[in-house]
C-alpha cells in the first residue's frame, strides 16, 4: 500500500456521501489510490481495467465495483472507446445509519467485496439504475432537494443489497468491531488540529491502547499511528495551496514541531512542504 496515494474523505467532499457521474472529459488521471469511505461504481460503457488490491477485473457495461475501506484501486480505461461510471462514494457512519437489523449494509462490503468485487447486471436490473442517475442528475439542492438526494442513494444501497448479497451475513463482532473504528475515525477527523495521544483517543471509545491499535490495523490494513499522519499529511497538503504560511498549515493537523512535520511530509508526499507549495502553485498559474 506504500505506493499507493491515500484520499481522505474530509479533502474530497463534506457530508456523508458524494455522488458523480465520470466520463472521459472529467475524469482524473488514474493512479492507484485509497480512502477512508466506501466507494460504488456502476460502470457503463466498453471494456475497461479495474485494479483493486492488485488483482485485475474485466469490467464492462452494467458492472458494479464495490470497493471497501482502505484498498487500493484504481480505473484502467479503455482510451479507444467513451465511456461513463457512475461512482456513489459513502461514509461508516451512514452505512451504519440506513442499516436494519434485518439488513446490514456493511456486509455488502465485508462479505460481497471480499469474495469479488465485481457482479454484473442484467439489462433489465441496470434499468433501474439508470432510472436512478437520471433522477440524480436533476437534482438541484435547494428547497428540500437534498433530503431527495439521500433518499436516492439509501434507494440505491437497498438495489445493491438485494442485487450483489448472497445472504452471508457479517456476525455481530464484526459489526461492533466497525462501530469501534467509525468512532476512532469521528474522534480523529475533530481533533485533527490537536496533538492528542494514543491514550486519549483509547479512551474515547474506552478501551486499551494496544486493543485498537490491533483492531484497526486487522480492519483496515494500516496501522492507527499511519493512518492518523497520513490523514494529518494530506490536509496539510490541501492546506499549503491556499495558505502561504508552512507553519500555520502545519499546526493546523497537530505539528507543533517544524522539523518533524517537514520529516513526515516528505515521507509520505516525497517532497518537503515548501517545495510542494512551490510546485502546486507553478502548475496552477
């Protein structure tokens, strides 16, 4: 995962949820990457790549790509042919929210991604999908049109549900496990700008250090201590695009020491914070 470029959720978009349709005139360059939501595509067009976790999947027209928290992925399309997905991006906590007891939404996937990723629908299931976007792409928010907007992505989770489970259900520990870590993320997303320790934010959620540490490293991946300074590095990144003093950037994620901040800025973006300030703002004149 060390070559792969972390996102967070807090420098992409607010809210619990983030809907976009991509086709080739606004799509980003592709680089396999990571983040701290979860991630549905519905991929319509001609045959692309999809890379999660290393592995490769064909994807073609009526394809949905679940993508969990923490994998690295990213889209290899086909530069011959248009194409467009449709991609719904979507935080712990409304998963958890818009889950039942009858119907927990992590386990599409916990249980469905695990297995495989990709699940193909018929022209008749993707037409209900695409009754869906085109309800989506009229949707100005204002005058309530938000509470729309949610309503159709909760529509759309119940679609996935029903259309990629098998009935395997995540247990109870694995559901109290995600509690866990949506409130160690929660914790860590307000107290960003603090210099809090380990200790502190065990105690948020009242268990011992060495507990969660272990706990997010298995349901994650990473490990609590690179995870909280490559969400720390990433905003202070976003940060020195629009702010002229390193300093201030670099207390506002919770570096009250210069020297450390420059070391682990460097670490993780492969440059030091000046020569990033420099470099972003050359490219956007």
């Amino acid at each position: 995962m060390s070559d792969a470029t972390f996102l967070s959720q807090s420098s992409l978009f607010e809210g619990d949820y983030h809907c976009i349709l991509h086709s080739p005139k606004n799509e980003f360059t592709s680089v396999v990457h990571y983040h701290d939501f979860y991630e549905v595509v519905i991929y319509l067009g001609n045959a692309g790549v999809f890379q999660i976790e290393g592995s490769e999947y064909l994807v073609r027209r009526g394809d949905i790509v679940l993508i969990d928290m923490f994998k690295p992925h990213t889209l290899i399309a086909n530069k011959n042919s248009y194409y467009e997905r449709f991609s719904v991006s979507i935080n712990l906590n409304l998963l958890i929210a818009y889950s039942t007891s009858r119907s927990n939404l992590l386990d599409i996937f916990h249980k469905c991604s695990s297995r495989h990723p990709i699940y193909h629908l018929s022209e008749p299931e993707l037409q209900k999908y695409l009754r869906l976007m085109n309800e989506f792409s009229k949707i100005e928010l204002s005058n309530g049109q938000d509470i729309l907007e949610k309503a159709l992505v909760h529509q759309m989770l119940s679609y996935i549900y029903s259309d990629c489970y098998s009935g395997e259900h995540a247990d109870a520990t694995d559901s109290r496990h995600m509690a866990i870590i949506s409130q160690l993320l929660r914790y860590i997303n307000r107290n960003l700008s603090n210099d809090f320790t380990l200790a502190e934010l065990a105690a948020e959620v009242n268990y011992s250090e060495y507990y969660i540490c272990r706990l997010f490293k298995k349901m994650t991946g990473k490990t609590l201590t690179t995870y909280i300074q490559e969400k720390r590095i990433h905003e202070a990144a976003c940060l020195l695009r629009s702010y002229d003093s390193i300093n201030q950037a670099a207390e506002q994620v919770g570096f009250n020491n210069y020297s450390y901040f420059y070391k682990t800025f460097k670490k993780f973006m492969g440059c030091g914070p000046a020569e990033y300030q420099a470099q972003y703002r050359a490219e956007a004149k």
